[in-house]
C-alpha cells in the first residue's frame, strides 16, 4: 500500500517582496487609524495606566524598527533568509497593531482634542514605520542614498514624541492654543515685512527676469505663478487697505492670546467639552488669517479681502 504523500510546505517568498507586502499592509492600516472611534468598554479608564502602556509600545516600535533596519542594512550581503524575514516582518506588524490597540482604549470622553493629539502621533508612527520598510526594499542597502533615507527616518523621531503628548485635555488644549497662536504670529510678520519692504514679492521678479533674460516680448509674464510688473505693486487705494487688514490680524493675535491664558489661568481639566469647543473655534482662527494675508497682495480683489476679512474677524466668533 501507498504511503501518503507528505504536505506540501507553502514557499516563503523572498525577503524583499515579503518587505513590499508589509509595507503595504501597514499603509492599510492608516486609514483605519484616521476615521478609528474608541472602543466601548466598561472598564474605568486609569490615565496612568494608558499612558504607561502607550509609552513601552512606543518603545517596542522603535526597537523592531532598529532591528529590522539593522538586518536589511547590515554588510555585506545577502539579506537574510526567507524565515528570519518573515519572523521580523510578523513583530514589527504585531508592534504596530499593538499600539494601535491602545490608542482605540482613550475614550472620547477624556477630550476630542486629546485623542486628536495621540491620533496624530500614532498615524506619524505607522506611517514612518511604512516608510522606513519601502526605504529598505526599494533602495540597495549599500548605497549611501540608503543610509540618509534611514537616518533621516520619522519613525523612531515619531515615537520619542509619544512621552511628551500631554496628558489630560487642558494640556492639550494649550498646545493647540499655542500653535495658532505662533502660526497667526508668523502670518502677521510676514505682512508687516512686505508692507515695510514696499515689495511684496521680495525679488521674485528680478529673478525671474534674469532667469528669462533670452526670451522676447511679454512671454515671462506668462509664466506660471509669476505676477507682471503691473500686478506686482501696491497701489495707493490697495496701501490704504491694507492698514485695517493688519490691524484685524493684531486683534485675531490678541484674541488667541487672551483666550491661551484664560486657558491656562481658569480652565478646569473636568470641562472636557468646554474646552474642545474653544480649541475648535480657534482652529478656524489662522486659516483665515492666512486667507486674507495671501489676499492683499497684488493683484488684490478687494472683495475677496472684504470675505476674507469678515471670516477673520475674531468678534464674529464671540
């Protein structure tokens, strides 16, 4: 009588397709993270546990990527076997889906702004961790364009960054209150400086002018992006308006700062939708300011600047 045949052993594919297929399948991952809500559970939540735990899966990330940087990068070559790949592959994903998990167990309760936070540091964790494996199978591991790709890697800057997240929702608030504040502090500069240079585009015509110094007729002006002599000046009705579109920038910058120490100074950890409220009307603050900052400048629309202005306004949001 016949023995049975033995079964088959299912082939590994080799280490740099096996490195392509992670990849991919962490790039899956990322939407799910985006759009993810917490898990309902009936379990108090413990802050200091979340945090600790949140914390060592950080650091578990970091190591696999170590690891796996080391054994795709290492000299010479070959790369490592099938087997080794698959086992490096199977705990870097598991790391991965792991911090994840405990991202999914902050409830929401604990404040939208919060979980925004941790969200977005997750999803620069899975998505430098994808980056860093299509780093490691596209690009020869010798090559010197390889070692600055790694270097330059998020993923282990991504994960140092989770022990500095903040902790509770007023934390969280502040730093988000702090952002707009500098971001709408950046745009007000940047127009004080063009209204005091008198040049808005700060030489930009110069050089495109030498870059074009071949071409015939109007032809630079055709330029893509690039303004005519006529649109690049103010005007004296444009100056004129501009005094008011500063002076609305200054009270937008005020107003954040006001709202940052009122923050700081009065706002209580327990008002958790209290606070996410503030956070998202103030987001809504430096997207407008940067709106009407782009629209002064010439050509300028007076009636954009005049929408622009009025969705700046900071008393509008009162």
């Amino acid at each position: 009588m016949a023995s049975a045949a033995a079964p088959a052993v299912p082939t590994l594919a080799p280490p740099l397709e096996q490195l392509q297929h992670l990849a991919g399948e962490l790039r899956l991952l990322l939407p799910g993270v985006r759009v993810g809500e917490a898990q309902e559970t009936t379990k108090e939540f413990n802050p200091e546990t979340f945090w600790r735990r949140l914390n060592e899966a950080a650091v578990r990330v970091s190591r696999e990527a170590t690891t796996l940087t080391e054994v795709f990068s290492r000299l010479p070559l070959p790369p490592p076997s099938s087997q080794e790949t698959q086992r490096l592959c199977e705990q870097v994903h598991a790391a991965i889906k792991a911090i994840i998990a405990i991202y999914y167990l902050l409830p929401k309760d604990q404040g939208i702004t919060l979980r925004k936070l941790v969200r977005s540091a997750i999803l620069d964790i899975v998505d430098g961790m994808a980056q860093l494996v299509e780093v490691l199978y596209i690009t020869p591991a010798q090559s010197p364009e390889n070692s600055d790709l790694i270097s330059c890697n998020n993923v282990w800057v991504a994960c140092q960054q989770v022990p500095q997240i903040p902790r509770d929702n007023k934390a969280a608030a502040l730093l988000m209150l702090t952002k707009s504040v500098d971001l709408v502090k950046d745009a007000h500069e940047e127009m004080e400086r063009a209204v005091e240079e008198c040049d808005p585009y700060h030489g930009l015509l110069n050089d495109v002018e030498e870059n074009n110094s071949d071409s015939h007729g109007n032809e630079q002006d055709d330029v893509l992006g690039c303004p005519n002599n006529q649109d690049s000046y103010w005007s004296e009705e444009d100056q004129e308006l501009i005094i008011p579109c500063l002076a609305l920038v200054r009270a937008s910058k005020a107003c954040l700062k006001k709202i940052r120490m009122a923050v700081a100074e009065n706002g209580n950890k327990d008002q958790v939708a209290q606070l996410d409220d503030i956070v998202d009307i103030s987001d809504e603050i430096s997207p407008s300011v940067d709106d009407l900052a782009l629209s002064i400048y010439p050509p300028m629309c007076y009636l954009t600047v005049r929408i622009n202005s009025k969705s700046c306004d900071p008393t509008a949001r009162t």
